[in-house]
C-alpha cells in the first residue's frame, strides 16, 4: 500500500515556518496509534520529534523502560518519562473518592482523570522544550481526542496541535501495515483489544464492546480470579478528612495505597464490570473495565459519610460531585467551576475520619463495619427501632401525624373531570 500520497496536505494544523528543525512533541503510550505517529510525522515534516510517556500509575519499571523502547525503535528523536502518580491523585484521583464518584453508577472513571494530568504534563514539556507542535494519538470516535485538545488549547493556545490518526482515518489494520512495510516493530496485542492501565484502573476495549449484547471473551479481564475455595478475609482502611490514610494499620500514601489495594484486591477479581453510557461526542460506548481498589474505596468511603454527615450534606455534596465527574469526563477540567465545587467537596470531608471494614471474598466484597470519633450514631440517645431519650411516644405519634397532612390533603380534593 502507498501512504505518502494520501498523508501530504491532509492535516489541517500548519506547522510554524522557522530557520532550524521545528520540534514535535507527541503524547506517546507505547500502543499502536501513537507508534504509528512517531514514523508518520517524522516522514511527513521532518521535524525533531520528542515522545512523551506520562506515568499516571498501573506501569512497572520494565514496562516504561519497553514504551521508551518502542518509541526509539519507531523513530522518535528523545524520549522523555513523566512520573505523574502523586499529581493525578491529588488533582482529580482525591475528589473522585471524596466524591463518591461513579458514572452511571458503575464506572471509576479510570481514565478521564489520567488523560487529562497526562496532557497537562506533556504541555509542561513542550513548553519547557520550546516545540512547535504538539501533537497526540487519538482517534477522532473516542473521549481522549477532546480531552487532549482542550487541555493544549486552554495550556499551549499558540501551537498547532497534530492528531495523525484522527485525520487520516486510519484503522487499526491500516496502522498495522503502515509500521510492517517500513520494518518498524507492532506493539503486541494490537489486533485484538484496546488495553488501558492507570491508577485509577484499567479499561478494556475491543471488538465486543461494540455490541451492547456480546459477554466478553474469556481472556478480556486478563488471568482468572482466585480459586472459589480461596479464605475470606478482612481489610481495615483507615481514613482521614474523606481520604485512605492507611491499610490493615499501615499508613500509605495516597498512589502508593491504591497501588497497594488493586495488587491485593486484584487476584481475587473485584471490580470487574461493563459500563455503557454517553460518550463526550453524544453517542453511546461501551467499555469494560478491571477497577478492584475504585470500587471498594469508594463504597467503603460513602459507608462512613452517610455515619458521619448529615443527611443534606450527603446530597448536595453527590449532586455536585456527580456534575464535577460529569464534567472532568468531558475533558472540561480547567472551567473555574470546577474548583468551586472542589472546595465545597473538600469542606464537607473536615469530619470523614475514621474506620471502615472490609470483607472480601473471589469476585465479590461486602463493607461490614464503620467507626468514627465524629459519629452521628449515638446508643446514648436512641437505638433506631428500640428505645430513646429524645422524644416520647406521644411526641412520635404527634410528629408522625403532622408528617402526613400534606397527603391527606390531597388525597382528599377532587380530581378535575375530564
């Protein structure tokens, strides 16, 4: 297949006109759509090409050290290693928990939050490096395109942001032979699935998450949970201010627990699942997604608000919080609002501060107990059903009689005839 007639003159972004090499800075996840970049845009400007690898958690050494060798082996000029955990836990990864965020009720948002650090710190480099361009892999169906596109226009608004992919339409099988015909090394599992790994989880996609009737493959979830007959146990997470401070007493910083929870959650397949909803282009998608320390910080983290806050307090702060994931998933992390409602979020968590227990069996988890110093729930005072020191009966009767005016009311007018 020729490509090059059909790669000059299709991108609308103009590179600068300079005396000396322009340089390119690409967001680069070691996958088959940013190392299909790195040779196209090298062949098609000419420029230095600088790749960036961002790590927002879920990468070992070896694994950066394999995306850096790819990069190099595909062309790129430099590549640069970001460590961004710490960052993307206290920008976005902390309020999710704090939040109880899940969308649609199911999904972490495993990767909104990532994308968005990792286009932040890929701007910081190409401002530091002095690029002409910045340029990134997504495709033009998918979240991430916008998502790295606002973040460049509202960071870097005096440079041309490239997307090969997304402009020239190509699909996974086209990238494939474009890097085979030049001799240039695929990334493994390009054929079949879509695999991305963070902090905040892994999301799946590929061939049957296009259709909301097909199960996954077997292999879709990677290995097989734990055996069936595998021992029960019970996880304590400490919490301080609506954060996990520490596991079973061991106190952790904010990565370093989420990385020590999914190792440990994650053999025993939690947080498995399949979430269907809007994409930020309006149309429908479908992933699936391996997120065992999301779900249970954030079931366990919810158990001790609704012990500690208030019953109002728990519904505006999740009203909001709803929005705030609503929005961070549209890419639209850098409106003021944002911030705003950050702050209210962060206020309400002053007395989320205590204990949760865990019990955790192969596939499934069950939050079995919850203490605070700042407790609502008082024995002293009264016992939900039993006895207390209040109110008395009369009093209850009394209360529960005006409770029920406004429906005796209206259970008594008559309705309009027809």
């Amino acid at each position: 297949m020729q490509y090059a007639a059909n790669m000059l003159h299709r991108h609308p972004a103009r590179l600068p006109r300079k005396d000396g090499p322009v340089k390119i800075v690409l967001a680069f996840s070691g996958g088959l759509d940013t190392s299909f970049c790195v040779p196209h845009l090298k062949e098609r400007t000419g420029a230095e090409l600088i790749t960036v690898t961002v790590n927002t958690g879920g990468a070992t050494a070896e694994d950066l050290a394999a995306i850096e060798a790819q990069a190099l082996a595909v062309g790129s000029d430099r590549h640069v290693t970001v460590d961004a955990r710490q960052a993307v836990y206290d920008n976005f990864v902390a309020t999710l928990i704090r939040g109880n965020v899940l969308r649609g009720g199911v999904y972490p948002l495993s990767v909104a939050a990532e994308r968005t650090q990792q286009a932040v710190e890929v701007a910081r480099v190409a401002r530091e490096l002095g690029a002409d361009a910045v340029a990134h892999g997504s495709t033009g169906a998918g979240n991430d395109q916008v998502r790295f596109d606002v973040a460049f226009h509202v960071l870097l608004p005096e440079l041309p942001i490239l997307t090969p992919v997304r402009d020239l339409g190509f699909s996974r099988q086209q990238s494939i032979a474009y890097l085979e015909e030049r001799g240039l090394p695929v990334p493994g599992g390009s054929e079949r699935y879509s695999v991305n790994r963070g902090l905040w989880g892994t999301t799946l996609g590929g061939e049957w998450t296009h259709d909301p009737w097909a199960a996954p493959p077997p292999d879709a979830f990677g290995p097989a949970q734990g055996p069936a007959e595998a021992a029960a146990s019970d996880l304590v997470i400490s919490w301080e201010q609506g954060l996990p401070a520490a596991l079973d007493g061991e106190p952790l910083e904010g990565p370093e627990l989420v990385e020590a929870l999914t190792a440990r959650l994650e053999p025993l397949g939690i947080g498995r699942g399949i979430h269907l909803g809007e994409t930020v282009l309006g149309i429908k998608g479908r992933i699936g997604f391996v997120a065992p320390a999301p779900v249970v910080l954030v079931a366990a983290h919810r158990e001790l608000e609704k012990l500690v806050l208030t019953r109002w307090q728990t519904f505006w702060k999740d009203q909001l919080a709803t929005f705030w994931g609503d929005r961070l998933h549209e890419g639209q992390a850098f409106d003021p609002v944002m911030d705003d409602i950050a702050v209210l979020i962060a206020s309400s968590q002053r007395r989320v501060t205590g204990e949760t227990r865990v019990h955790l069996e192969p596939g499934r988890f069950t939050v079995t107990g919850v203490r605070s110093p700042h407790s609502l729930m008082d024995p002293e005072i009264a016992l939900y059903g039993e006895e207390n020191s209040l109110w008395t009966g009369a009093e209850a009767a009394g209360f529960a009689r005006i409770a029920a005016i406004p429906a005796m009311l209206a259970s008594r007018r008559k309705d309009p005839s027809p």
